[in-house]
C-alpha cells in the first residue's frame, strides 16, 4: 500500500474518586449557588462598546483561520499535483 507512518498520541486518563452521581451533585450544587449570588451585574453601561469589541475579535478570528485554512489546502492541492 503506502510508506504512511502515524503519530502516536499518548491521552491521559484520570480516575475519578468521586461517584458520577457525587460530580453531578456538586456541579449542581456550584450552579445554584453562581445563580444565586446576587452580586452578578448582567448590564453594564460599556456593555455595547464590549459587545462590538467581542464581535470584532470573532471575526479576526474567523479570518485568520479561514487564511490558514486556505494556506494549508492550497499546500495539500500542490503536494497532490506533484504524486
């Protein structure tokens, strides 16, 4: 077939001490908690001004990868040219 090597990838894997039913309690329990503190201010008077500076960097974002993307597929089009 072909000379194709894989990387091998070591995952890590931690044992839980706690039940499932123990982490979904706590994480409830965390939840309630968050909610119920009422110090949280769901609006603030720069909140627009936050609002288009997180859409602005999303989109830079997006950009970038789409860049990268085409970078990388315009590389992978040539390498299956020159087989």
């Amino acid at each position: 077939m072909s000379d194709v090597k894989h990387e091998i990838v070591s995952i890590p894997v931690n044992c839980e001490k706690r039940t499932f039913e123990e982490q979904r309690r706590d994480l409830l329990t965390s939840l309630e908690r968050r909610n119920n503190d009422n110090s949280v201010e769901l609006y603030t008077d720069d909140w627009s001004e936050r609002l288009s500076g997180w859409i602005d960097s999303s989109w830079e974002n997006w950009n970038n990868e789409i860049r990268r993307l085409k970078q990388g597929m315009f590389v992978l089009f040539v390498s299956l040219l020159l087989k």
